[in-house]
C-alpha cells in the first residue's frame, strides 16, 4: 500500500510568519500514530523552529516538496508558490469574500486544488477544532500590559516576540506595577480566556460586572462581560443569545455605562457587522469617557470600537486615537489620547507555543479524518474548492471570484 505523501511547509506570505502547523515534537507524534503517512519537511531560515530542531528528531527535510500529495501551511500560500493538483490546509482568507484574496482564490481553482482551510473546520455542532485563538488573547493582554508601562512611564517590558516562550512572558510580568485601576475584557471565548490567562497570572482580582460598575476598590480588578452584559433589546424584552446571535440589529448597545469606570479594555469578542457598536466617536468625546488604553484583540477596523482606525503591526504594534480630532496620531504622545493596540497577527509573537498548541489540535482533532475515513464530515465542511470548482457550502463564492460583487 502506498503511502500518503505529507509535506509542511515553508510560510511564503510577507510579512513572514514564524509559525509552523507541526513543531518538531509533533511531527514525531504524527508519524507515530499514522503509519499510512510520509512526512516532509520544507527548509526555512524563518521558522520559530529550527531546521537543526526537526533533524535532530531524525525528520526528513526536503527542498522539493512537489512529489507530496498534501500540503500544510498555516498562513496563505504566496501565489508563485502554489503547486497544482495538492490539496492544501491553510488559513486562505477568502470565504469572507476578503478582496485582496481574490487572485489567490482563483489560481487555486484554476491550479485543479484542493483547499481545505481551518477556520472551517468544525465539529457536528458548528464548534470550530482549531484556532490560534487563545494566543491572541495572550498575546494581545500582554501587550496591553506592556502599553500601558509605556504610557504611564511606570514599567518597561519586553517585547512579546523577544520572549522565548511563554515561561518568558510570566518572568516580565513580574514587572507590571499597577494602581487601583480596572481593567474590562469582552468576550467568553478561546480569546478572552487567553487574555484572562495573563490577567490571572499578574493576580488580578476577578470581580463581577455589576460590582465593576458599582465598587471602588483599593487593590487593581478585572472584569470579563458577555453579550447580555454589553448589549440590550431593542423592544426591552429579555435577552436571549441565540436569539441575539440570530437577529443581531434587533440589539442596542449597553455598553457606555463600562467606559466611564474602565481604564483598560482588552476587547475579545466576536462582533457581527449587523450588531451595534460598542460606542461612537461621539460618546468617546465625552468628559467622562475614562478608559486610557483599548487592546483591541478582536481588531474589527472601522466597527465596534471607532478608535480602531486600522491594524497595527507586530513592528509597530500601538497608535493613539484622539478623540476630538477623531483621528490617529503619534503613540504615546498625550495622556488625553486613547492609545491602541489593534496587531492582527498577534499568535505570531509567540510562535513557538502558538504552534505547538495548533499542531496537538491538529493532530488529535483533525488528522484522524485527513488520514482515515473522515465520517463526520469534518474535512468536507472545510473544504473550499476541488476538481476546479468552488466546493459545496462555497458556492456562495462564484460571483465573488468572478469579480461581479
């Protein structure tokens, strides 16, 4: 019987990404559980891990990777790069219908390929299997931490991508010195845990949102809100989340009352285009609009949260938002200003545990149904184009790719 042959690949998308879909230690894992498998690694001065780190393990390294039948990456395939006839897994970016995916898009279907991609990979319960989530949020907290030493001139520390590991990211925060302040997380997913992973470890006191609203505390609080916490019916009838998750416009936003006690927002939610905002740059005027610094995690450019003017990069990843120019300007540059943190790569930062949490997911979650039989149609869910035609819940997608919308 042969094998199937598996290659992971060097990332191509600039600007580059450290990260790999299968650490070296993975890689030993998989082949140890999937004896129908051949595994390829593709050589790169860029990966968080070394080539040393997979030979080391006595993993095959190999330029040429076109003889593989599947292909796995974790950010998009540059174009020039993209073989034909593979099937691929990656994060591809364009079931959004994201513009400047387009191209990309169709040279896959014209490349006759097979486009898995992982944010479509679920579970019969439309529960996502793989994320970099919890990273974000990490990373993304951590940051806000490290802008606001910076802003307060009261700490330095190091950059989250200077960081080894995570063991690192808890050494320099040790660092952190903080005053009676309050700090507010949006969201209750892999992202806002992540995020409250970091708060927890400074030992912040947990507090519930009606005692952040009400109570004046002698020691530094956070506390964590859920829909029902940030938004109310329209008709002023009880809140239902599937209902709001369904009928999103039907909500207004109840979220003011948190800017005028907050002085650091790490936002982690999901936000639907047809849910209200957070606030208006109207309400950010206000001379009781407290909050000193917004970690935008969720980094939704032009929506829920107007000072979110554009992405920041992981080189320079805060900006400030001056509320009554309502325009950005130098970071840091007035304590009147709301400083940024809107990275959109933020698991890039921390590549190396990024990775290794994204390589046992794959391992355990999804490889059984690339490499066997893959019952619950897991990979078929994900699955964007093949044989030249976009795939069956990718339809959608004709205009898009024809350039008609």
């Amino acid at each position: 019987m042969n094998k199937l042959k598996v290659g992971i690949l060097r990332e191509t998308k600039n600007p580059p990404d450290m990260r790999v879909a299968l650490p070296p230690k993975q890689c030993v894992t998989l082949l140890d559980k999937f004896k129908n498998i051949e595994l390829y690694i593709q050589p790169s001065k860029l990966r968080t891990y070394t080539d040393d780190e997979y030979i080391e393990l006595g993993l095959t390294l190999k330029e040429d990777i076109s003889d593989c039948d599947i292909l796995i990456g974790v950010k998009e395939v540059d174009i020039p790069y993209l073989i034909p006839n593979k099937t691929y897994l990656f994060f591809s970016h364009t079931a959004k219908k994201q513009p400047y995916n387009r191209e990309l898009l169709n040279e896959i279907l014209k490349k006759n390929i097979r486009l898995v991609d992982y944010e479509y990979l679920t579970d019969i319960h439309n529960i996502r299997l793989v994320a970099f989530g919890r990273w974000a949020g990490i990373v993304g907290a951590y940051n806000g931490f490290l802008g606001y030493g910076k802003k307060k001139k009261s700490y330095d520390l190091e950059r989250a991508f200077e960081c080894h590991d995570m063991d690192d990211f808890f050494k320099e925060l040790k660092k952190v010195k903080l005053d009676t302040i309050k700090i507010l997380v949006s969201g209750g997913g892999r992202v806002a845990h992540g995020a409250m992973e970091v708060i927890e470890a400074l030992n912040i006191k947990k507090v519930s949102p009606q005692s952040f609203l009400k109570k004046q505390f002698d020691e530094p609080v956070f506390a964590q809100i859920d829909p029902w916490d940030y938004t109310k019916r329209k008709d002023d009838d009880v809140f239902d989340l599937e209902h709001f998750f369904k009928h999103p416009y039907e909500y207004k936003s109840n979220f003011l009352k948190y800017t005028k006690v907050t002085d650091i927002f790490i936002a982690c939610h999901f936000w639907d285009t047809k849910a209200p905002v957070f606030m208006t740059k109207k309400q950010m005027k206000e001379k009781d609009f407290k909050i000193s610094l917004i970690a935008d995690v969720s980094c939704d450019v032009d929506g829920p949260i107007p000072s979110t003017v554009r992405a920041s990069t992981i080189a320079e990843p805060f900006y400030d938002y001056n509320p009554n120019l309502e325009k950005e300007t130098i970071a840091f540059s007035s304590v009147e200003n709301i400083t940024v943190m809107a990275v959109d790569n933020l698991p890039g930062e921390a590549p190396r545990n990024a990775s290794i949490d994204f390589g046992n997911d794959l391992i355990n979650k999804i490889f059984p149904s690339l490499f066997g039989e893959d019952t619950d149609g897991i990979i078929e869910r994900a699955t964007i184009t093949k044989d030249g035609e976009l795939y069956t819940n990718f339809k959608y997608l004709k205009a898009f790719s024809e350039g008609k919308e």
